[in-house]
C-alpha cells in the first residue's frame, strides 16, 4: 500500500493551497480517508475525514469553513483544499486510509505559511 501526498509548499498567509493524496495498492474506494498533521513540537492531529462514497465528512474546529475534503474513487485520490491559509496552519500534512482495524499512512507533505 502507497499513499503519496503533495501540493504542500510555501504559501503567505491568506493564501490557499490544494493538497493531494494518490493511493495504490489497496481498494480505495471502500477505505475512509482523512487528513492530519503535525506541527513541530506537536503531536498529530486530526484535520479532516472523508467516507468511503464522499458522503459524510468530519472537519476539526481549526479547519471548519476554511478547507474541504474531498476525494475521487475514481482517481483513487484525497484532496484537501486549504483557503484563508494562517500561520498556525504550518505542519507536515498526513493521508491516511482507514477501513475497520486496517490503517495506512502516506509520507507527508509539509505546508509553510509564512510572510
């Protein structure tokens, strides 16, 4: 199983970034999937969820309004579109794949939101 992110970079803040995960090696379509991150000194945290068909998504507080999760089945990819970018959104951003007990991770992209 692979997940690969990217899309992070350096952004200012204000700023929107859309980021992407591609999955392989796995039935993504009848996984969960969903968006953490980690900020230096931090622990991981949840940012947003996906379920299997799109239908119901989960946001933290920090991200309601402001970003979107969003995935293509048949594309076998997640996307995180971030708007109104702040510097506390700094982090390195985690997919991952969820399906009962079975968990996978992708590598990480990081975002910087600097001026």
């Amino acid at each position: 199983v692979q997940l690969q992110a990217s899309g992070g970079g350096l952004v200012q803040p204000g700023d929107s970034l859309r980021l992407s995960c591609a999955a392989s090696g796995l039935p993504f379509s009848s996984y969960g999937m969903g968006w953490f991150r980690q900020s230096p000194g931090k622990e991981r945290e949840f940012v947003a969820t996906i379920g299997w068909s799109g239908g119901s998504t989960n946001y933290a507080d920090s991200a309601k309004g402001r970003f979107t999760i969003s995935r293509d089945n048949a594309k076998n990819t997640v996307y995180l579109q971030m708007n109104s970018l702040k510097p506390e959104d700094t982090a390195v951003y985690y997919c991952r794949a969820q399906r009962a007990r079975l968990e996978y991770w992708g590598q990480g992209t990081l975002v910087t939101v600097s001026s």
